[in-house]
C-alpha cells in the first residue's frame, strides 16, 4: 500500500472507462452478489457507468491520486428520478441519493469510501436536498456500517428485491 494522496472531484469523460473497470471488479468480487452471469445488464450498466452522466444533475464522483491512479467511485443524483433503482426511491421529492460506491481493493483502509460519500452529501446539502438516499445489500456489510456511523438509517420503505437479491434503503435527513 502506498502512501499516495487521492483529491475526490467529478470523472473527467477519458477515466469513464477506467472507473467502470473497478466497479465491475469490485461488485464481481463481492461474497454473497450475483455474478456476471447471473445479472448480465447490471454488469453492463456498470461497465458503462459514465454514461449516467448523461442524465439531468447525475455526477460520476472518483477519488484519483496525484499519478492518476483511480482508488474509487460513485455516481451522485441530484434528480431521484434518475436513481434507477428498483421500489419507491425514484419517486422521492426534495431528495438526493448516490449509488455503486466501489473502493479498489488496494486502497482500502484510507477513507476512501468514507471521502466519497461525504462528497455527495456536500452536494446535496449544497442542492440544498432534504434527505440523502442510499442503497445496500448484505453483500456490503463493511459500507452498511459506515453508512450507518454516518448518520443514515434503515428505512424500509425503500427496500426492494434486485431478481433474487435483496436491497436495503437508507435515509440521511439534511435539513427539515
């Protein structure tokens, strides 16, 4: 592990490519999430996760260090509508979410995931957004809990099923 300092900022269109490479390894690699195989869009999605972007305020957030080196990354959405998840999130008001936080394995440990995730919240507070929503699966026992010690909690409303997987919504209320 090095000892390399990564700035959080919006993908350039020229990293799209690489992020979604990690992001593809990285949910591959998660114990207990379906495979390639089994859910071959989400894959795709994934592997073209730039072009989310093209979607009224969606922002592709990475962490990249000094050699350019991609450590992580997520997609923020400042309109729900364009969330794209399953259940009753796209139709929340006043609200803003993030998906598909990946940290590359070997930079794990340096706050990462932590940095990402607080980037959106800054911009939806900065949106001036009620409320952050969010996703999760038991899959990503080690990103539940930082949401959780973040300030997010359960909310089952947003729950839904992804074919046989469950997905577990979670609220950050911003402002009142």
């Amino acid at each position: 592990m090095s000892n390399e300092e990564y700035i959080i900022k919006e993908a350039a269109p020229d990293e799209f490519a690489k992020v979604g490479e990690l992001m593809v390894d990285v949910y591959s690699q998660l114990e207990g999430f379906p495979s390639k195989k089994e859910q071959p869009n989400y894959y795709k999605m994934l592997a073209n996760i730039g072009s989310l972007t093209e979607n009224p305020k969606t922002k592709l957030l990475v962490a990249i260090s000094s050699n350019k080196k991609i450590g992580g990354g997520v997609v923020y959405f400042g309109d729900m509508k364009y969330y794209g998840s399953g259940g009753t999130a796209t139709t929340e008001k006043h609200a803003s979410g993030f998906r598909l936080l990946a940290v590359d394995p070997a930079t794990r440990g340096k706050g990462l995931g932590k940095r990402l995730t607080n980037a959106c919240i800054q911009i939806a507070k900065n949106e001036k957004q009620n409320q952050m929503i969010i996703h999760s699966t038991k899959a990503m026992q080690v990103a539940w809990k930082m949401y959780e010690n973040m300030g997010f909690k359960r909310s089952e409303d947003l729950d839904f099923m992804q074919g046989e997987l469950p997905v577990f919504g979670f609220r950050l209320v911003l402002q009142e």
